[in-house]
C-alpha cells in the first residue's frame, strides 16, 4: 500500500481572538527545543519522559508540522523513539531520565495511547507508510492493555515491577484506552489489519463507562474523572451535556480555567485544554474558546511556553515548571475548536463520518 500524499496546509493554525499563529508555532518550537537527542520528548528540559505526555507533544508537533517541517521531523523522531524503547514483554516503563528507564512498572494508558499518536499522525499527514512503520508498536501497545483485562472487562491500571496486574482500575484510564482502541481499531482498517476484538473491547468499556462507574476506583476529586469519558468518546450526546452540566461550577473558576482537583485552588492550563477537547467533541465550540481565552494567563510570553498551574489562593504559579504536554494540550486544543487539520477528527471523534483522509 503506498501513502497517500500529504493533505495541502493552506491555513495556518490559530484561533482568532485568542492566539495567532506566531504564537502557536512558538509553543511547538519549545517541544522541538526540549527533545532529546534520541527522540524523547521530557516534561520539560531536562527532566522526566513518559509515553503518554510525550505522545501528546508529538501530536502538536505533527499539527504544527503541516507548514514547519522541522516539527514535523521532531514528530516522526518522538514516534520511532517508542520503538527502540519498547518492553520485551509489552508496554513501556512508567518513568525514563535521558532514555534510561528508572521503573519496571508499565501503565495502561501509557501503553495504549501510541494508537491515538499514531491514527492522528496518519490522518494529519497522510503517510500511510510511516502508519506501516509504526504498527508494530501500536499493535503490541494494545495487546498489552487487553492483556490487562479484569472479570468485567475494566483495564487494570497498570502491571507492576513483579509482572503482577494492578488491584484497581480507572475511570479516566478506561476512557484514554477506549480512545485509543477505536483509534487502533480504524488505523488497522485503513492499513488492512482488521482488529475486531480491540472494537469489541472498546463496546465494553464504553458499557462500564456509561452505565456502571461505581466499577471505577473513585477519583471524582480529579477534573478528569469529570471531562475524560466525553473526551474519550464513550459519553456523547445528551447525556455528556448532563455530565458536563452536573460538575461546571465545581471545577471550572471563571478567568482562570479548570481546576486539577475539586478541593485545592489549583487551576492548570492541561486540564484546561483537555475540557477544551471534550466541549469540542460536543459541538461547544464558544464554550470552550472562553475556557482557552482564560487560561492564557499561564503563557510565557517570551518563549511561548505555558506554566503548568496557577494557585489562586496564594496568586503564584505552581509547580514551578513550564510543562512539554501543557504547551501541547493547548495546540490539540486549537486544532480541534477550528477543525484546522484532518487530524482533529481524532479528537471531534468524526473519522466515521467525515470522508477518508487516506
């Protein structure tokens, strides 16, 4: 199967009102900056690597790469990194300093969420031959979640140093992994690798998620817990509506963007975007525009870096620390209120209903 030809860039990234594209090409540049030698993308320079985060800066960095071929370069290095630090037995440790692992322990979202890479990459770019390149890691990634299956079909949340699976599961780790199933599921579809089973599991957490979240370990004090099964894909319709309605005022703090947890006057600009994500996956396009436009406070106009949080009680910025995956949620975040590239349907959860980009 030869790849398809890249789709045109004719539209700059930006969000009008809000941030423009200088701005948003600013971020990306501070992902590409902070990239190691070897590919990994660490939370900022310097410091720790885990696959979901840097999975999430490779996908800004594939948005920005449409008109910045140096992004689009640091994106393919980010993705072929997995490989090379794949686990024998599947998945990836949970933590690496300069490309060394520093635990055995391997999460579940950790290893699901290259299929969302991946599938994003592919609707982004077009090229079906670095999807190809990229299956393998994709394929072992999910097997290794499904391996971690309990009675109910929940994903245990991680599997331990000891080999052993986790005792509890999550909800915002179920919904991720519903994410990146289907997203599996539909990369193998257009590469002619049919993976009816990854849809059938998907079906069955979506089930859990919708009508049995007692089955979830409670981490309702988490905004995510809140946002993630809209962002996911498993809640839709009226019923994210009702979700998104039920905890608004406990978690969203006007001028300032989403609080992490719903009892410390925290607010940061990752849960922030990522509500952004779900509001867009509902079609609450000015909603979520006002939640970006707020959370600009946290952008470092030098570099175009983003402050992981603000503690408004104390009025500072906190952690100290300009995060990779902050910068990147808040690309993900533009691409997917403006539909700017194919790649947001991944996000909008449209790619069975807009044309193939393959």
């Amino acid at each position: 199967m030869s790849a398809a030809p890249a789709p045109a860039a004719s539209t700059p990234l930006h969000l009008p009102g809000v941030l423009r594209a200088e701005q948003l090409h600013r971020s990306a540049d501070y992902l590409a900056r902070a990239q190691e030698p070897e590919g990994a993308i660490p939370w900022f320079p310097g410091g720790h690597t885990d696959v979901w985060d840097h999975v999430e800066c490779a996908m800004a960095l594939t948005v920005t790469g449409l008109l910045h071929p140096e992004h689009a370069e640091a994106a393919r290095r980010a993705y072929l990194w997995l490989d090379t630090r794949r686990h024998p037995d599947g998945g990836w440790p949970a933590k690496f300093r300069q490309g060394v692992p520093v635990t055995r322990l391997r999460e579940a979202n950790h290893a699901a969420y290259p299929a969302v890479g991946v599938f994003h990459h592919l609707l982004t770019t077009g090229d079906t031959a670095f999807a190809e390149r990229m299956w393998p890691v994709v394929e072992s990634g999910l097997e290794f979640v499904l391996g971690l299956r309990g009675e109910h079909g929940e994903i245990l949340w991680a599997r331990s140093e000891d080999g052993s699976p986790g005792d509890h599961s999550l909800l915002t780790v179920c919904a991720s992994v519903h994410h990146a199933l289907r997203c599996g599921t539909a990369l193998g579809a257009r590469l002619g690798r049919e993976r009816p089973e990854w849809r059938a599991a998907a079906d069955r957490l979506s089930v859990l998620i919708n009508e049995h979240e007692d089955l979830f370990s409670d981490r309702s004090r988490f905004s995510m817990d809140w946002f993630y099964p809209i962002l996911g894909g498993a809640v839709r319709g009226e019923a994210a509506k009702e979700r998104i309605a039920e905890r608004w005022d406990t978690f969203v703090v006007p001028g300032l963007g989403v609080r992490c947890v719903s009892d410390q006057p925290w607010v940061t600009a990752a849960e922030s975007s990522e509500l952004v994500l779900a509001l867009a996956a509902m079609g609450e396009v000015d909603e979520g525009i006002r939640i970006l436009r707020d959370v600009q406070h946290l952008r470092d106009a030098d570099d175009g870096a983003y402050w992981t949080g603000y503690q408004f009680a104390e009025q500072v910025r906190w952690p100290v620390e300009r995060s990779t995956w902050t910068s990147a949620a808040v690309v993900l975040a533009v691409d997917a209120l403006t539909g700017t590239t194919p790649g947001s349907r991944v996000f909008l959860h449209g790619w069975d209903r807009a044309p193939d980009a393959v």
